[in-house]
C-alpha cells in the first residue's frame, strides 16, 4: 500500500513537470508558424521545408495557406526543427 502511495506520488509530480514543460512551450511558440521562421531556425531553403511539409504531414491539419502564406502547427514546428530536416 505504501509503495503504492508513492508510485502516484511520483506520478503526480511528472504530471506536473509535463504540465509546466507544456506552458513553458506555449510561452515560448505560437500555434502557428511561418514557414519564413523554420528557414530562418534551421537554414534549408523555402523550397526543401515546403517539399518536406508535402511529403511528411497532413495539409490543413500540420501546415496550411492564409493569403500568401504558409504556416505550421507548432507541434509541426518542433518535429521539424528536432529532426533538423
């Protein structure tokens, strides 16, 4: 029963960790982001980030076109500039 106790203990406080991680990132990146901003952070070109967004993510849920723009979810953002392209 103690031991118990102290595993959702230690549950409670990853959850916790998790939550203000997820904060910290909500402070930090928008929901969306231009494409321009993914060029900038990782140095590939417009047209190998537009080429990797067709091939690897889902249009109108992962990136999307507003007037003349591209722009990507922020979890889109962070897979991308992760992987490094």
């Amino acid at each position: 029963m103690i031991e118990e106790i102290k595993i959702v203990n230690q549950l409670l406080e990853i959850k916790q960790i998790l939550l203000k991680q997820q904060s910290f990132i909500d402070l930090l990146l928008p929901k969306k982001i231009s494409v321009s901003y993914l060029v900038e952070k990782t140095g590939k070109s417009r047209q190998s980030i537009r080429e990797y967004l067709i091939n690897n993510f889902e249009p109108e849920e992962d990136f999307w076109k507003e007037g003349a723009r591209i722009y990507v979810s922020r979890e889109t953002a962070i897979t991308i500039q992760l992987k490094g392209l």
